[in-house]
C-alpha cells in the first residue's frame, strides 16, 4: 500500500520538533481524517534556513510533513512556494488515492506558514493567498505575538 519512502519517512522522521521563536508558523487541518499539521519556518534573508514539523496523524501526513521540510530547507521563499502537494507525493514515490489528502495537508501547512511570515513582516509573497482557515482572529493574535 505504501511506499518505501512512505515507509522511512514515517519511521524515521526527519526534522520533527518545533523551531523557538520561529518566523513563521502554519497549523492547518482536516477534520474529516483529524490530521492535523503544524510547519515552523526559519527564514533569513529570504531563504528557509529550518524547517520543522509537529503532526498528529496518520503515517501518510507524518511521511508528507516529513518529506515537504526536508524539500523546503535552503530554498528561497519563491522556490518554496513551487512545492505542490503533488511534488511532495512524487518525493514519496506515491501515495494511495486515499491518503492524497495528506499532501494536499502539507502544501496547505507550508503555505498557513509563509502566510504568517509574511503579515508579520508586512510583505507580499507573490502567489500566496490567505490560508482557507485565516480569521481576523489570527491577525489580533499575530499582532500580539510581535
């Protein structure tokens, strides 16, 4: 059912954790599965220096979360914004039909994050609309956090 790669990025995670003081951060979910995806961004003069993942959730969202840091590290914001959840499957050598939602999970984390970068900067990264769970809410709280 699962790949090889599906398989070593499930038990050997790759950059679990949170990044302290991250400069950006993306939580996105799906209540239908409850995969829930959380990406940590350090980013410095436009390159993503570390990125971290915590999920919860099946081993198809881990592998995924897994896999799109490992493909993020040192590229440029607009390197970045080229990973699609499709990349992140192929990386994987493939997913199941059933599990394709988990890759969709990861872009949409990677994007909730470059999102939250860019309003506390008060930057525009072309191509980036606000995440499908952006409130007002999030922007009195981000505000608080600066």
């Amino acid at each position: 059912m699962y790949s090889q790669k599906v398989m070593e990025c499930f038990m050997n995670p790759q950059n679990v954790g949170e990044i302290e003081n991250a400069d950006g951060v993306g939580t996105v979910g799906n209540p239908k599965c409850g995969d829930i995806m959380k990406i940590y961004l350090q980013i410095e003069d436009n390159i993503i220096r570390d990125a971290k993942f915590k999920t919860f959730g099946c081993g198809a969202a881990i592998a995924t979360s897994a896999m799109l840091t490992q493909m993020i590290k040192g590229k440029s914001i607009e390197e970045a914004m080229k990973v699609t959840n499709k990349a992140v499957a192929d990386a994987l050598d493939g997913l199941p039909p059933v599990k394709m939602h988990c890759s969709c999970l990861a872009e949409e984390a990677l994007k909730a994050a470059l999102w939250n970068y860019a309003e506390r900067n008060g930057i525009t990264i072309e191509g980036l609309t606000p995440p499908a769970n952006h409130h007002e809410e999030d922007h009195a709280a981000a505000a608080e956090e600066n």
